[in-house]
C-alpha cells in the first residue's frame, strides 16, 4: 500500500471524517475504499464498452441489407 497526501477544503474534511467515523474507519481506509470502487466501476464500464463495439448481430448478412418493398413481400 501507498500513503499519499490529498488537499481539499474544510468542510469537505469534515464530512469525510463524519462519514468514516459512521462507518468506524478511518479516513485514509475510506477514501482508499471509494478511489478502489471508482476504478472497478471504471474498469467495468471500459470492459463492457469494448465487447459493445466488438459486437457483431446474429445472422447478420453478408451482402446489402433487405430493401424496405422487399421486406414486405409475401
């Protein structure tokens, strides 16, 4: 693990230190626990993106799509 030194203000300070005091943590260990969940999420959503743009539709068809008359015909 890595110890690190963030700046924020004064009232953002305190809610932090409210927040890990509800949760009976640390602050340092609740941030760490956010920063952690933000790049999961982040990895996630990056994860899903890639296999939504590498999909290709069933049966999709190797020539030009079906004209509008001919899709009606019976």
């Amino acid at each position: 693990m890595k110890n690190i030194t963030i700046t924020m203000d004064d009232a953002a300070a305190e809610w932090v230190r409210v927040e890990a005091a509800k949760r009976g943590t640390s602050v340092s260990r609740l941030v760490g626990e956010w920063l952690g969940e933000k790049m999961r999420q982040e990895d996630a959503y990056a994860q899903a993106m890639r296999e939504a743009l590498a999909f290709e539709a069933w049966g999709a068809a190797s020539g030009p799509y079906l004209q509008r008359d001919g899709m009606y015909e019976r």
